[in-house]
C-alpha cells in the first residue's frame, strides 16, 4: 500500500497540498499557508521530520533529547519519519515498528548510533535484525507487526504529512501546523527558533475589525 502512495504523490506532484510560503528575508522559518491541522487537541503541536539514515539529523538528536527534556506542559512533541522514496519508507516502518512493540523508547537512540558509528545498514534485514536479536528484541513480535494495519497506518499518515508540508529536507521542525524551520532557515540554531515560534502560537489570533 505504501509503495502504491508514493508512486501515487509522486506522479500528482502533490498539486493539492498547501505550499510552504517563501519566507520573507531575515525570517528563519517558513509559513504553512493555509495551516495544517494538527494531533495535538488543547496544545501546541511541534513536529520533527526526520530520517534515521540523515547524519545532520543524527547530529541534532543529543540537543534535541536535552531540550524535549525541558519541554513546557502545553507542548506536545512528535517524531514523523519524512517519506520520499522506498528506502526512506523502510526507515519509517522500522521506527513505527519499534514503536508499536513498546521498544521505541529504549532503543530510538541506540539504533541512531548503530546506523551512525556502528555501520548497521537499516535496510538490510538480516543486519537489522540481528541488531535487533542482540538488544532482546523479540523478533517474533517485531516481524509481526512489521506490516500490521496499525504500521501501514502511521507510513500512510506520515507520508501525506511530508507530502502536505511540502519539506524538501532533514531535519526539519513544524510548529502547530504553521511554521517550519530547518538548519538553513535557522542558521544552524534550529530549537532557538522553535521556542520562539512556541511562544508566537501562544499568543491569541485575533483578526481585523471587519470595515464599516
């Protein structure tokens, strides 16, 4: 089914999905317009795009663990693996995987530091799971949720989400559906940025009094 999808946005050019609005100069984000809605009811949504195979993304990890651990009580966070092409998809479905034999937690960091400095290759099964073997996976529960409904489920939503947002690179971070901001846009100070556009979503939208 995914591999149906891909092939699906990639012929459509996603013609339908919002476009990121070019950011106008000096302003290290860009805005989602119109805003995508978001999973985080009564909270302000942070989303990061990643990819376990980006080395820039494996770079940002630390200071991103060091900084969720002060993340204030209205922000809600969430990892989305991007989908551009097969081998990203098998990044994503190894990550959502994990995540639903209750693994993800423990192991999220390890896997990044057995693709970055052990030469894992993810894409590789047998390398994989003899990885997996030797961090006490139960490779029985592991291959079967591999392609459950619920897996294909989380690729399907991420993979529109990438396509909607319209992101081109990794690492990058949206803000309550309306903000992206990658290295480039923040100049290498992506979480500075972030915790600003925090505070911008918290004040209240107000709009224009209507003109008599």
């Amino acid at each position: 089914m995914i591999r149906r999808l891909l092939a699906a946005l990639a012929l459509a050019g996603a013609a339908f999905l919002p476009v990121a609005a070019p950011a106008q100069q000096a302003v290290p984000f860009l805005e989602i317009n119109p805003p995508l809605p978001t999973d985080a009811a009564g909270k302000i949504e942070v989303v990061e795009f990643f990819w376990y195979e980006c080395p820039h993304c494996y770079t940002l990890e630390p200071r991103l663990e060091a900084w969720l651990k002060k993340l204030p009580k209205d922000v809600e966070f969430r990892r989305v693996p991007a989908m551009f092409n097969q081998q990203w998809a098998h990044s994503g479905r190894v990550y959502y995987t994990l995540e639903a034999i209750g693994e993800l937690d423990r192991l999220h960091r390890p896997l990044f530091d057995a693709i970055h400095n052990g030469g894992l290759k993810i894409t590789n099964m047998k390398q994989l799971q003899d990885w997996l073997e030797r961090q006490k996976v139960d490779l029985g529960k592991f291959n079967a949720a591999f392609k459950s409904f619920a897996v294909e489920s989380r690729l399907k939503r991420a993979l529109e989400l990438t396509a909607a947002s319209r992101i081109e690179s990794v690492p990058q971070m949206m803000v309550n559906g309306r903000y992206l901001v990658s290295a480039d846009s923040a100049k290498g100070d992506m979480l500075l940025v972030v915790d600003a556009l925090i505070g911008q979503a918290r004040k209240p939208v107000t709009s224009a009094a209507p003109k008599k």
